[in-house]
C-alpha cells in the first residue's frame, strides 16, 4: 500500500541526511521495515527504483531488513515474534498481546562517500563565497 | 562536485579525465541513522494533536469502508450532546460536500476536504482545515476520513483517537483481512446493530478479531438510527477527553 509514495518520502528523507553530510556519492541506503506496517518491501524496492531517478540514489543499492513484530502474551507472559499481524500467543492461544516493535518504517544506515576534511573545508569557503 | 576527479561530472567529462590518483580527497561512510520515511506526516500530525489539545479539543478520526455509518454516527452525536458539549466536524472525500451539508445542516462547524484522488487524509490537510473551524470553542472534533478500510491506516492525523466503524451488513469475516487500519485504532465500532434480524452476522468474531490486531482496542455495538448504544460510545469519548484536557 502506498508504496510509490513511501519511495518518494524515502527520497527525500534520505537526500536530506545525505546533504546535512555533504555527501558526495552514495553507495547504498538501508530501510527497517515493520512487519506490522503492510508495506511489501519488493514493491517498495521496485518503487524506489523509479523514485531514484536523477537522483544522487541513482546507483546505491537499497536494501531492505523486515522487522518482525516481538510481543508478550498477556494470560501466559511467554514473548514470542510474529512475521504476520495475527498475534494469538503460540504457547497458549491467547490473545490481547501488545507488540513492542514491527511498526516503523525507517532509514537506519547510508553508506556515503563524504569529502576529506581540508577538501570540505575548501568547498564550504567556496559555498560561503558563493552566498555573499 | 570534484574539481580534482570529475567525480559527479556527466559520464562524458568523467572518461576525459586520467584516474590514476584514486580518490584521497574523499572517503567512504557508513552513517547509522534513525530517521522515519514518514517523518514529514508524523511532524505535522505532533503539530495538530498539539495544537487541538492547547484549545481542549479531543479529536477523533474515523474509518470505515464507504457506507459503514461514519456520518450517521456523527449526526447521532452530535443530536445527543447538544446543548452539552461543542463539537466540529472535518469531513474528507474524493468529491462533493454531500457529508459536509449533511452535518451543516444541524448547525454544528464543519469543513469539508475534497481530496481529487487521494484515498486518505494526512496531518498536513488536517492541519489546513483546523485553521478553517472555530476551535477555540470546542470540546470535540471528528473527522471522517476518505471511505476506505486499506489506506487511512498508514497515516497520523493527529487526532487523539483513530477509530474503526464496520457495519453487520458488511459481513464478520472483514476484520482480519484489514489489520493495518485496525493496528491504527484505539477503538471499533459495530454500525447498524438494528439490522441484525436481517442479516447473518456474529458480533462476537470481529470483535476478537480486532483484539487479536490490536491487543488493547476498545469495541461498542450501536445505531445511529436507533440510538442504541450510543450513549456508552460517547460516554467514553468523554471519559477520553477528561483524561486529556483534565
């Protein structure tokens, strides 16, 4: 669901830490994505391969870790991971559980190519020249 | 952009350049970050659900399937706090304003958002609307979201509570097969319980079934057109506005 938007978030998520970095190439990105959000990661995936497009994320691979869903059942206390939203306790049927995580969608690691520190320093005077 | 390598240069200038001293001026990362692909919504939804609570309005958002009773429900409401409490409706759909002259026509303030073909709302087109409503005198907001049991379910609006409404018409086998709109509620309503002499529907499954999704989820059997369990309903969205304005 939404997928093609989510890739367009991710983008501009993404492009955002990329500049707050001045990164000048990116190799890969990296997405937790929640069991429990209903996002397919393989239409995400193939959503994100379009979103890049003339993008600095034209060539970094996306990859993408399902994050299952860790609840404890409240008649039992036995905590148990589900891949699935149907959270009925496997040692002892009930239900009622609370899961602790498998909500987010979220950018956890970039791998970049940012400058060297004198070369930083010598594009920052040349963007504070730029500015004046 | 490199002035020494080329590196960000089109393929063309790239090739015209010699590589041979790698790429000392740069060096490879790897950034652990924590940042939500739906961080824009989540921001804004903070900002409304803020905003509401400084002006002591609880605001509820409800979803359902088209036709499962959203506006009916807010009608009968609003019917039976009149006098008592002060409430402001944000209607949304695709087209027309039928839901916003519908709740106009009882007096109460109501905005109505068209979304074009978007089959959701979001925190910023809430956000735009509560600037169009009198909140300063209210005590509390519903907002009916898009018809549509797939798509509101991923999106904060900033409301107090998030609301599912599934009507006995629509059969008691739905709940499981739409968990992402009920992950997303604090509550679910059974609509049109006056027709249940007409229909084959057993109240008990959906309501375990919304247990099973959502551990904590709240369940009310009512009709709006009866009035029968309404009053439990709002009696708790009252509770629930206590506990927030105090």
């Amino acid at each position: 669901m939404h997928e093609w938007s989510l890739a367009m978030s991710l983008i501009e998520e993404a492009g955002a830490e990329a500049r707050r970095r001045g990164a000048l190439k990116v190799h890969s990105i990296t997405v937790r994505v929640g069991a429990l959000t209903g996002v397919v990661p393989e239409l995400l995936g193939r959503a994100y391969e379009v979103a890049r497009t003339g993008t600095i994320f034209e060539g970094a691979d996306l990859h993408l870790h399902v994050e299952p869903a860790r609840a404890s059942c409240p008649t039992c206390g036995e905590e148990s991971e589900f891949d699935d939203f149907y959270l009925v306790c496997p040692s002892c049927g009930g239900i009622g559980l609370r899961p602790m995580s498998g909500e987010g969608l979220v950018l956890t690691r970039m791998d970049i190519e940012i400058p060297e520190e004198d070369e930083k320093n010598a594009t920052d005077a040349r963007r504070q020249g730029d500015d004046r | 952009m490199c002035e020494t390598c080329g590196c960000g240069l089109p393929e063309e200038a790239k090739q015209a350049h010699e590589h041979d001293h790698g790429h000392e001026h740069s060096h490879r990362e790897e950034a652990e970050l924590y940042r939500s692909l739906l961080a824009a919504n989540e921001a804004q939804a903070r900002e409304n659900r803020g905003h509401l609570m400084e002006h002591g309005v609880l605001a509820v958002n409800l979803m359902s399937s088209p036709g499962s009773g959203k506006t009916s429900l807010i009608e009968a409401v609003a019917k039976a706090v009149e006098g008592r409490l002060r409430i402001g409706v944000i209607e949304g759909d695709l087209a027309t304003d039928r839901d916003a002259a519908r709740i106009k026509a009882l007096g109460v303030p109501v905005w109505q958002i068209t979304t074009g073909s978007t089959c959701h709302l979001d925190a910023p087109m809430v956000h735009r609307a509560l600037h169009e409503l009198p909140l300063a005198g209210m005590d509390l907001l519903f907002v009916e979201n898009v018809g549509n049991l797939v798509c509101p379910g991923l999106y904060d609006l900033g409301c107090h509570l998030n609301g599912v409404l599934l009507s006995v018409t629509e059969g008691d086998d739905k709940v499981a097969k739409y968990p992402v709109v009920f992950r997303h509620a604090q509550f679910f309503c059974l609509t049109k319980t006056d027709l249940l002499p007409h229909v084959v529907f057993d109240a008990a499954k959906p309501k375990r079934e919304a247990r099973i999704l959502k551990g904590d989820i709240k369940t009310f059997e009512l009709s709006a057109r009866t009035g029968e369990g309404v009053g439990g309903f709002l009696a708790y969205l009252e509770s629930e506005r206590r506990a927030l304005v105090g």
